[in-house]
C-alpha cells in the first residue's frame, strides 16, 4: 500500500483508458502521455497499461508500507527518495518505511510513477483511470491509500537508466493530419495554419488545450459530430482548441486538423506560455 | 442503405463515415443499421464504433490499418445484402416534475414565448422524442423532436452548475443532464431517473433509436419515484416497438 501525504497540484490514477464506453458519452481518460507512462511501466516489467500515478507540474509525497520497485518517466521534478535524488527512467528499489517527494520542475509538464504490479484502486469500466462521474475519485487527496497489484514478486534490478527522446520534450513540432472539414478552410486559412507558431493558452487541462491567438473564421458550426483525443477544433471566434484524453466524445466545431498520436503525447508535456507549431 | 456515403482517414486508425449532413431520422436508422451490420460482422481490426446524427466513426487497433482496403471492405459491406438486422428499439416513459422548483427557467420562457408554462409543460411532455445518440457527457442523450414553439435560445452566460436530472431546452434541443454540471441550456423540470451508473455493465438504459416519451409528475410522484430508486427497486417503464 502508498499512503499520499501531499497530493500535488493535480495527480490521479491513470491507465491507458477506458474503451468500448463512447457510446454512452464515457471520454476515454487515460495516461496524458502515453510514451512516457509506458516507459515507466517497461522498465519495471509490467504490462503497458498497468495503472500509473500521472503527476501535473508538482509531484505527490508518498509512503510506501511495502518492500517494491517503482520507476518514475516524463517530466523531471527533481524526484527524491527519502531526500536522495534518484534517476528517472531507471527502477528504484522501495522498503518499506521509504518516502517519495519530489522538487522544482526542471522539464516537461506531467511525470508518470509506475509500481511493480501496477496500482489497482476502483476499476469502473474496464480502466482504472480517474474521471469525474465515472470513478468516485478524480483526483488523488492527501490520506488516500493506493492499492498495489502485489500478486507478483519485484524483479531483479536489472535495467540501466534508459535514454529518452530529448525530442519529445523541447521540439515545438506537433505532427498532424488534416481534420474532416480542413477541406472547408480557404487556402489562406489552410496555410497560415502551418506558417506561424501558436501559443498554449492558460485553458490547458486533461480535457483540452486552448492556444491563444486567433485563426480568421468565417466556418459555421457542424452537425454534432464524433470527435477524438488530438481533435483541433476551430471556434465561431476563430479560436483553436485541442482535445486531450479527458475530451467530450462528440463536438459542434469544425474539427480541422486531427494530432498523431505521438503529438498528443508531446503536447501533453506543454504547458501555459510554451509554443508549437503544426506540421503536416 | 441507399445514402451516398463519403470515407475520410480521421487520426491513424479510425475512420469517419458521413451521411448528407442534415438531422434526419432515417439517416439516423441508416446510421444504426450499418453500425450494427458491421459490429455483426466482426472485423478484427475493429476496436470500437461511435456515431451521431450523420456520421460514424469506426476505430480500430494499432497497426493493423490500411485506410484503401479498410475502406473498400467497408463499402462492400454496406452494399451488400446481409441478414436482416434486428433492433428490439424501446420507447420509454420517463417521469419529470415541472414544478417552479426544478423549473428555474419556465417562468422567464413562460413571458418572453407569450404561453402560460402550463401550456410549455404540456408541449415539452406530449412529443414522442428519438435518442439520436449519447454524448457529451456520460449518459447524456441527443433527442430530436422538440416542438418548434419550444426552441429558446442558450443562455448567454452559462450556469457554473447546473443539477443532476435538470430537464432542459437550447435551441432546438431537449435534454437530460445526467449529472450536476455546467451547462446553458433553459432548465424546465427535474427527472428523478438515473441516466448514466458507472456500476452498471450497461451504464444507460436508452439506446440510439429508441424513443422518449416525459410524463410530468407531481413533486410527491417525484418524491416517491426517488425514493425507490434508492433503494433500488424502481421499475422505469418501456415497451418494445417496432426497429
């Protein structure tokens, strides 16, 4: 078992999400940044989609009441083991007794930590992940005890740090393809789409990122229709919003540019003030 | 199956097939129909189908997509004279007190439409609705057919929370929130029935389709209704029509 001390500004249980539940209006949830979750999950030896606590721009401070092993991926904040600094992306022996915190935010936005066997808290829908209405819990609270797959024994430290894409948190490069109604832009709009970089706005959540600045629009809203993650919106008032894992499972905007997957990942680990540009 | 349907890559592996795109409720059985042909047949790169009023998206796993192929075997499919698919579509009798209690935005209606809210309540509960689909939020369910007299604009600026069960209109919509949320819609009566339970395998007893019907209730029924959904023994009433 983890006990949470301080929960950090905004950390949940996530796994790779919920599916098969969209047509009841249920978003998909999940890991932010799947990359790096699954990189904390691989090095441990678990299954991919082993729950993982996804920590948002500061770190959680955590007992553990257990002997284990846990690995932390994604943003640096300066993790600690009971005041020792430790390495990211390498597996970390936990006793008992030991306390997890962490620092300053040195990179990156959300930083994921996997334990050996996963975390298994109140599974709804086939996920663990935390979501407003479905899960009793969207975030975590300080006192909240988290569960621990503990059926398997830790393996042998085995793994060296892994070297991480460098790319995946300082490129401003989001890869995208076009959206069903791109076709609808004029060739001006198209094009100054990819030729200016854009801003992320305050209104950024696991929900869906607003950029700031605005794109000429002259477009009507469409029949409500199914969007996904990675979705760019484009507003009455010319402003563009891009969906994240926690998004609604249908929209009215003209969807004009959809990310690739691994851009949803890249973005997840951006924040208010940071730019990007999109590239086809 | 007749519509002349368009096939468009949407993300690496899902996609997104578009009607003529106007609110219809035989695109809508369309729609349904070809959706359930194709969850009949099983395609294994499938992972997941989601529609609207004219579109669905299909979404498949990782790796195993060619958008040319895919989209081909697709278009066969709908073509292709299969077995008969049945639908077993339901109408429901859903319970809603309108009283000024729950009704916060009836009075505001009531003056600026010129009708007396009697007459609202009594247009709002004797349409026969379609669920054209669920979406937004969990369990929160498109209708279509809400009586032109009743379509009122969104408010300008939205509520920061709006209740649980609040029965409301925007535009020319009708709807459910299923649970307490923002919103802007015109807030007429209240629904004690839950349209979305996580616990459930099946978290939503309305299906694309089906059809709604609101019976207005008094605040005692309302009362009484809660009470037994509670304790988990109220029986919410449907029939079975014709798919």
């Amino acid at each position: 078992m983890v006990k949470v001390l301080k929960p950090g500004l905004y950390t949940s249980i996530q796994d790779l999400g919920r599916y098969g539940y969209q047509n009841y209006g249920v978003p998909y949830s999940g890991v932010m940044d799947v990359y790096s979750a699954s990189m904390a999950n691989v090095l441990l030896g678990n299954e991919v989609h082993a729950a993982v606590i996804e920590m948002t721009m500061t770190g959680a401070t955590l007992e553990f009441n257990c002997d284990t092993s846990i690995c932390i991926s994604g943003a640096d904040m300066a993790p600690k083991l009971n005041k020792t600094p430790i390495k990211l992306n390498k597996q970390t022996s936990i006793k008992k007794g030991d306390i997890i915190s962490f620092g300053k935010l040195l990179y990156g936005f959300r930083a994921y930590l996997a334990v050996f066997g996963g975390f298994k808290n109140e599974k709804a829908m086939g996920s663990y992940s935390m979501y407003q209405g479905v899960t009793e819990q969207s975030v975590l609270f300080k006192n909240d005890d988290l569960l621990i797959n503990a059926s398997l024994k830790p393996l042998e430290k085995k793994h060296a740090a892994i070297k991480i894409r460098n790319t995946h948190f300082n490129t401003k490069k989001i890869e995208v393809f076009k959206g069903p109604e791109f076709h609808k832009l004029s060739k001006a709009q198209q094009s100054s789409l990819f030729s200016q970089d854009f801003t992320i706005s305050k209104e950024n959540s696991r929900m869906a990122y607003q950029l700031t600045g605005s794109l000429k629009n002259s477009l009507k809203p469409i029949i409500t229709s199914p969007v996904l993650p990675g979705t760019v919106q484009l507003t009455p008032s010319g402003k563009l919003i891009i969906l994240m894992r926690d998004c609604q499972t249908t929209g009215g905007y003209p969807r004009i540019l959809q990310l690739k997957e691994s851009a949803i990942n890249i973005l997840a680990q951006k924040f208010t003030g940071d730019m990007i540009r999109f590239s086809l | 199956m007749i519509y002349k349907l368009t096939y468009k890559l949407f993300s690496e592996r899902s996609v997104l097939i578009e009607w003529p795109a106007i609110i219809d409720e035989n695109i809508l059985n369309d729609v349904i129909l070809f959706k359930e042909k194709i969850r009949n047949n099983k395609i294994k790169e499938i992972v997941e189908l989601k529609h609207a009023y004219n579109s669905l998206l299909v979404i498949c796993g990782d790796d195993c997509f060619v958008f040319g192929t895919f989209k081909k075997k697709l278009q066969k499919l709908y073509t292709q004279k299969g077995p008969h698919v049945e639908l077993r579509l339901k109408k429901w009798e859903i319970p809603v007190c309108y009283d000024d209690v729950f009704g916060i935005d009836l009075g505001e209606m009531a003056l600026e439409k010129n009708m007396s809210k009697k007459s609202i309540i009594e247009l709002h509960s004797k349409t026969v609705y379609t669920v054209y689909f669920i979406g937004f939020l969990p369990g929160f369910m498109y209708l279509g057919g809400l009586n032109r007299k009743l379509h009122t604009p969104r408010k300008s600026t939205p509520r920061s929370r709006i209740v649980k069960g609040a029965v409301a209109i925007g535009g020319k919509q009708t709807g459910v929130y299923p649970n307490e949320s923002p919103g802007g819609w015109n807030i007429i009566g209240n629904s004690p029935i839950e349209f979305f339970n996580p616990k459930n395998a099946i978290p939503c007893f309305a299906n694309a389709g089906d059809k709604i019907i609101f019976k207005s209730v008094s605040i005692k029924e309302y009362k009484d209704i809660k009470m037994l959904i509670d304790a988990g023994v109220y029986q919410l009433e449907s029939e079975v029509i014709d798919g």
